[in-house]
C-alpha cells in the first residue's frame, strides 16, 4: 500500500479517546499511523494536509467488524466514523478509505490551492524556528477565521517577556520576478479572495516568495494607507495565475520602496534548517 505523501487531518469529529470522549476534536493520520488527536482548538493543522469532514461523527479504532475501540496516537490508522443513527460513514484502513468501497481519497487540490499551502507551509515552519514563538494556530479548518481572511495565528514573546498575538495573512508570488509584491486590483480580487488584500482583516500581509526563499512581510493598515496615496501612480499590470484561467490584473509594488515607505516593512529569508532549541510551539 502506497504512503500518503501528504497527511490526513480528519476535523469536526466526536473522538472516542482512552481518557475522556472530545466532542470537537481532530485526528492526523500521516502514513499508516495516527500522529495526532486531540481538541480542535489545540491540535493545529498542517497547511498542507488533505481534510476530511467527520460531519459529527463518533470516531473510534477499529474496523468495520470491531469498532468503538479507543484512538491512541501512534497505531495504525484504523479508524471508524458512525453517525448518531449508528451506520457506518466511512472507515479507514492504514489511513486510506475502504468504506464505502466507491468512495475517492480527498481530491488533490488545485495549482493555486498547492501553491497557498507552499507559502503557508514555508510561513509555518518560519515561525515555529522563530526563538520567540509560543505558539502558532493554522486555521484552515476555522470558518470565523477564514470568514476574516486569516491563515496564522502567531503568538510569541515580545518586549518585556509580554507575550502577544498576530494574525497573518499568506499569499503565495503573483509574479514571476523577485523584489516585489503583486497587489490586485479591486474587480480582479473579488475573483480570488485569498489573495485581497481588501479582503483580509489580518494584522499583516505575508507574500512568500519561493524562488528567493523570502517572505516580504507588510503591516495590513499602513498597505492599504500607501496604496490610497500611491496607486493612482502605479500602472496596472496583467498576470496569469497557474492554474487559473482568467488573467488578474493588479500592482507591482517594489519591496525596497515599501521597506523606505513603511517603517515596519521586512524582508524576511526563510531558515534554511532547523536551528537547535527550538520551542515547541507549533
């Protein structure tokens, strides 16, 4: 049996645990082996995990034949969903889907979809390499966040060992060229909401740039306050999204105009390893 090259998070699941029953809770399955189970407000989510509704299901070890066995993290991932009435939803074999016999693993995401959970991975393991990372939330799987176009809740120690909270968008390159940030226009954005820059009511804009290995990281409101003054004197420009097929139309803003503009604006170049003594945070 092939190995998942990317894991499995099962959401909005009643968990049947050895120590308690969890009514929201979330299970990782990564390979054959669950990794994870837990709450759903302290098990964070991978960026680039495949999701898997349980619709309220009662989850429990098993298979179809016996199930309603405790989930322990490191066992084969074999699990069961029933629903309130009793039936089967579905089972897992070794973490792949056996019942219903006609039913697909999750679909592959999109071209735009892999290269969002690209800049979202790389923006996660940065923070979490950050030695002042407490604790960051991924919240793919929370609508109220995702409602506000918010991908990353980042807590950390700041001044004064205070410890605080951001919240982040994260985009992947619009461009192919370096240096700049691409900002859609406002009938282009309404056509791909995760990348608005209107849309999100994050504290900043993450804009990941993979082939430098760079973040440019731009404070929300003083953005927006730039380009109110300035983005009459920017031409608009057209970009083809991979995987898209309407053509967007937006601004290129060079990043070193930014930085000089916007005090708190950076350039972040991402760890290129796990530095020691890391905190576990994540």
């Amino acid at each position: 049996m092939d190995t998942p090259q990317r894991p499995l998070a099962i959401i909005n699941g009643i968990l049947h645990l050895p120590a308690q029953e969890i009514a929201s809770g979330v299970v990782l399955v990564h390979g054959e082996k669950i990794v994870a189970a837990g709450d759903s407000a302290t098990t964070p989510v991978p960026a680039n995990a495949l999701l898997l509704d349980a619709q309220q299901g009662r989850i429990s070890a098993g298979n179809l034949q016996r199930g309603h066995a405790p989930i322990v993290v490191g066992q084969r991932a074999d699990l069961v969903c029933h629903a309130r009435s009793g039936s089967i939803l579905w089972a897992l074999c070794a973490g792949k889907i056996c019942h219903p016999p006609q039913a697909a693993q999750p679909p592959q995401p999109h071209p735009w979809q892999r290269h969002r959970q690209t800049a979202l991975d790389a923006t996660f393991l940065h923070l979490h390499q950050h030695p002042q990372t407490e604790k960051i939330r991924l919240t793919a799987h929370l609508p109220s966040y995702q409602q506000r176009g918010i991908d990353i809740v980042w807590q950390f120690m700041g001044n004064e060992a205070t410890l605080q909270t951001l919240t982040l968008r994260v985009i992947p390159t619009l461009l192919p060229e370096s240096g700049s940030v691409f900002v859609l226009g406002h009938r282009s954005a309404q056509h791909l909401p995760a990348a608005s820059l209107s849309h999100t009511k994050a504290h900043w804009w993450f804009y990941h740039h993979g082939p430098d290995a760079a973040l440019y990281a731009l404070p929300v409101p003083a953005l927006r306050q730039w380009l109110k003054m300035h983005a009459h004197q920017i031409p608009l420009r057209a970009v083809q999204i991979p995987g898209l097929q309407r053509q967007f139309w937006g601004r290129s803003l060079p990043m070193q105009h930014l930085q000089q503009a916007i005090p708190r604006a950076r350039t972040l170049k991402l760890y290129k390893k796990t530095p020691p003594g890391n905190p576990d945070g994540a």
